[in-house]
C-alpha cells in the first residue's frame, strides 16, 4: 500500500456537488493506493503509520491529539511513469480488491479510536484542502 499524507488544516471531499466527507480542524488527508500483492500485514502497518506517525504541531501524532483523518482511495498513486507520456496503472489493484482494502485502513483507524471521514471509492472525487506547514509524506508498507 502507498498513502499521501498531508497535514491539514480542513479538507473535504465531493461527488457531484455534495459533500461526502470532511474534517474541519486540523488533522491529515490520505490519499490511499493500493497494489496487487497487498493485504491484512500492509492494512495494519498503514494504520499503524496513519495513527502513530509524529507530524501534527509540537512533533504530535493523531492519536496523541485526537485529531480528525480524511480517508480517500487513490489509484493513481500506483502509475508507472517511466515510459512514454501516458501513464500505465497496471501497478494498481483493481477495484474488487483495492476497495475492501481501503475499508479496512478506515476500519482498522477507527478501531484506533481515530475519528474517520472518507471519499467515495471508484467516484469522480473533488478533494479541497487547506495544507499545515506544507507537511506532505508518502508512506510505503
């Protein structure tokens, strides 16, 4: 799995207008991707990192602050780039797997005791954010 972490301010996420989730105080969006070879191991350590990693004000985590995390599904963090002018995505899982697997980030997050907002897998997404700092990661399992 790959996540973009950035600290926010506030962020949301719409679908034809409407808006279908957000967090309005600080906390982190992740955009999350997911390949083919991924499962419960890479789910728990992305969780792990989502939740524990240091990188809120004062060298704080989510956990320690109880701050908000804005989930949203991203295939195209897997793109391959290398060739051409066109991306390839056949690094990124297909839906029937990436998307139980996104639920299970979110899940394993609130099982944390992290309050969670989400995207909409597989929709036309509008993502609107005020990044903190700039603070932006990419974390690999």
């Amino acid at each position: 799995m790959r996540a973009v972490l950035q600290r926010v301010s506030s962020a949301s996420v719409s679908v034809d207008g409407e808006v279908v989730g957000a967090i309005e105080r600080p906390g982190l969006l992740a955009l999350v991707g997911v390949t083919h070879d991924d499962g419960p191991e890479q789910v728990a350590t992305l969780a792990r990192k989502i939740s524990d990693l240091r990188i809120l004000h004062d060298e704080r985590s989510v956990l320690d602050e109880g701050a908000p995390v804005l989930v949203v599904s991203q295939f195209t963090l897997y793109a391959d780039t290398r060739k051409g002018r066109r991306p390839s995505w056949g690094n990124a899982a297909p839906g029937p797997v990436a998307e139980p697997l996104v639920e299970a980030v979110v899940d394993a997050l609130r099982e944390r005791g992290v309050e969670v907002a989400t995207g909409r897998f597989g929709a036309m997404m509008q993502v609107a954010l005020v990044n903190d700092g700039p603070v932006t990661l990419v974390v690999e399992t």
